[in-house]
C-alpha cells in the first residue's frame, strides 16, 4: 500500500556501502531525500546518483542528507560509489524489507519470468520525521533539481 505524506516515515536500519549502519531516526532535526532505485551501475541509476552528487552542497545548505536504497549489497554499493565518486549515501536493502515497507516494490516480468524489482521513488522527510512528498515512479533524469525545488519550498 502505498505511503502518504504527512504521516510519520516508516522507521528502519540499513547498512551502507562501508558497513556502517544508517539509523533514520538518529538523523531526526535534518530533512532526508530517501530515494529507491533499482540497480547499482545502470543507466538511469547512475543518472539519478550522479545528478543528486552534483547538488550535494545545495543539499547540504538546505540541511538535507540525501540517501539512496536499492537491494544490491554493500560490495556492490561501495563500488558504484567509488567508480562515480558519488556524494550520495547509499544504503543496502537486499531483502527488500525496508522496499516492502515504503511499497516501492512491484512485479516485472523479465525473459517470461516475474520478478520483484524497485519503483524508481522518492520520499522527502522533514526534520520531524514526517513525509513530506511521496513520489512513485519518477524518471531519473532531472529528478535532483525537482527534489531540491520541493525542499527549497518547504516551510
């Protein structure tokens, strides 16, 4: 079932691409762009991260972290970090636990067979822990700036 905003973000523990574990409500009094995306090193995916890093410091004067989940482990995290240089924190959901509590997943079918994949989506928390904007099935490209201008409007 799909999220709302104004309600409380759904609370969770991952691991990022070093092993360290992100903990969303020790990052309460900061607003969070949490977005799921479906593959480390793929074209939109890559687009998507990359353009969120080039904002980083418009992020960062916003008082905003930015968060990527997808259910690619750690390894291959910590290598599509480094083989970008991206800025974003990525975080490893590779039982689709935290996926399932967003409800960003959904069935594809691929080669005749149904598999579970990632929405592209992206949830805005205010400093509350509140859902602020709740946004299924966005493109990768241009989605950053889109991002940035909710914040920058956020009262």
């Amino acid at each position: 079932m799909p999220l709302q905003a104004g309600k409380d973000a759904p609370q969770f523990e991952l691991a990022d691409a070093d092993m360290h574990m992100f903990c969303l409500s020790e990052h309460r009094g900061k607003n969070i762009v949490l977005y799921f995306y479906p593959k480390d090193d793929t074209p939109g995916c890559t687009m998507e991260a990359n353009e969120f890093s080039d904002h980083e410091r418009e992020f960062d004067n916003l008082d905003t972290l930015v968060v990527g989940i997808s259910r690619d482990d750690c390894i291959s995290h910590a290598s599509f970090r480094d083989k970008y240089g991206l800025a974003v924190q990525l975080l490893a959901d590779p039982d689709g636990r935290i996926c399932r509590k967003y409800g960003v997943l959904c069935e594809k079918e691929v080669d005749g067979h149904k598999k579970q994949s990632i929405q592209r989506s992206t949830f805005v928390i205010d400093k509350l822990g509140k859902l602020r904007h709740v946004l299924y099935g966005v493109h990768a490209h241009g989605h950053a700036q889109e991002i940035l201008k909710l914040i920058k409007d956020m009262k």
